[in-house]
C-alpha cells in the first residue's frame, strides 16, 4: 500500500512537472516571439523617438532584428544574449541615454534584401537633383588606406535620432570636398550636379573655365579635420592618442575594423550655393 502510495505521488510529481515544463516552453516561445518584434522595443522609452522614425522610413515593414542582427544561428543568439544584457542594464538604471547600434553589410546584402548587383547598376536621383551611382562608391579607395571600402552604413547612417538609416549629406561633403583645391572643386561639383553646364544660367560660366568657387564662395567652409578633441569620446591611451598623424592607420583601425562613420571623427563642412 505504501508503495502504491509513493508511486502514485511520483507520478503526480512527474506530471506536474511535466505541465510546468511545457507552459514554460510555451512562455518562452511567446516571450522569443514578443522580443523580437518592433513593438517590444517602442516598450523603452529610450527606444521611442528610434521606433518612430524607423514607422516613417523606408524600412517600416522591415523588422528591427532582420538589420541590427547579422543572418546566421550564431548572430541570432549573441543578438538575442546582447538584448538580454540590455534589458538588465535598462532595468537596474545602467544605460546609456543614446543607444549604438551597428548595421553591416551583411544585414544589408543578406537574401531578401538589397541585391548587391542590382544597385551596383541602378542609377539614383539623391534629392531629385543629384546623380548617385553605388558602383563608384563600393570600389576600394587607396587614398584612405590599403584595402579600404566604403560600406553601406558609411552613407546610410543616423547622425540624428529622426532620420532612420537616412542618407547623411555631411557624409558626402566630408568625402568630396576634403583637401580639394579650388581649381578642382568644379570636378567634384559636377560628379553630382550632372549636366549643370548645359542649364542656360551656367552655360556660359562653364565655357570660360570658370569654377563653381569663383561664384559660390561659400561652397565649403572648413577642410573636415579631425580634431583630437573628439578622440577624448572614445579613448584615453596616450600611445593611441599620439597616433593621431598616421592617417592610413586611423582609416583602417575606424572604417573596416570598427566600422565607425567619418562623422564621429571629422568635422562637418558646410556646403550651399550662397
């Protein structure tokens, strides 16, 4: 009897803990589900001006996850344990206020998304007015060091929280104008503002050799240095510091191997037609 007894309580135990066992597979599936929707981040409040301007982007069907975690297993469970660690630090008062994020290539390219070749030889009007060509802009450049491309989020960035992986045109200008004497801006000018010297109020100006300078004095107003001030953001090794001159070294330690964009370090040149 008393054997009885104790099966029959092993049992009950089995099957309890059985039953708990599957309402927690089932909890943690809808809890997976729920945070891997944009509506679970909109829940932080330091997360909702991100989620308003990602509802009024091009990417709004587009889930938050799909870009800020790479394709693959492995990127989906360090993505899922980083949320994780967020979540914490959100929930104990240790956070910060502007949240970074990083969108690579990958993400970008991945099956589903953008297909690579088709942009390459897609043209596209930037503003209504400016001619943009990826297939340039993908290509290495020696100038900033050795094996160094652009990579999508150089351009498609976020300088402010409003604009969700908009195209940045301080971005643009840092790149075209830089160390451009005067006698070449018009070379640089006339890569995006294509045709300008057939329109009747430039046909003319253009004919005598006149640059675009000669005019519009104010077509750039600093040369987009990288003051040492803003390394203080991010570093406080002197030895780093002090490195600050070898430019190919900085290129290539920011752009491929932290993907930083030209905005955190350079300053802004300001461009108009006044």
């Amino acid at each position: 009897m008393f054997i009885k007894i104790v099966v029959e309580n092993w049992k009950k135990l089995f099957i309890a803990i059985g039953v708990l066992f599957v309402i927690f597979i089932v909890v943690s599936a809808a809890l997976i589900h729920f945070t891997e929707k944009p509506e679970f981040c909109n829940t932080c409040h330091l997360m909702k001006p991100y989620h308003k301007a990602w509802t009024e982007s091009a990417h709004k069907d587009v889930s938050c996850l799909k870009c800020h975690i790479e394709p693959g297993l492995k990127s989906h469970i360090k993505g899922k344990i980083d949320g994780l660690m967020q979540v914490l630090e959100y929930a104990s008062g240790r956070y910060s206020e502007k949240p970074v994020a990083t969108v690579r290539d990958i993400s970008c390219l991945q099956e589903g998304c953008h297909e690579k070749e088709s942009l390459r030889n897609k043209k596209i009007m930037f503003k209504d007015k400016v001619e943009f060509h990826h297939k340039t802009h993908w290509q290495e450049h020696p100038e900033l060091g050795k094996n160094i491309s652009l990579r999508c989020a150089t351009c498609h960035m976020w300088l402010t929280f409003d604009k969700h992986v908009a195209v940045d045109e301080n971005t643009c200008f840092i790149c075209h104008f830089k160390t451009v004497p005067v006698e070449m801006i018009t070379e640089q000018c006339t890569k995006c503002h294509t045709g300008i010297s057939e329109t009747e109020t430039h046909r003319e100006y253009m004919a005598e050799g006149m640059h675009c300078a000669d005019c519009h004095d104010t077509i750039k107003t600093t040369d987009a240095p990288v003051l040492k001030q803003m390394c203080y953001f991010c570093h406080a090794d002197q030895d780093k510091l002090n490195k600050i001159d070898d430019r190919e070294l900085l290129h290539q330690k920011h752009i491929p191997d932290n993907n930083a964009d030209c905005i955190s370090c350079h300053e802004l040149i300001a461009h108009g037609k006044e």
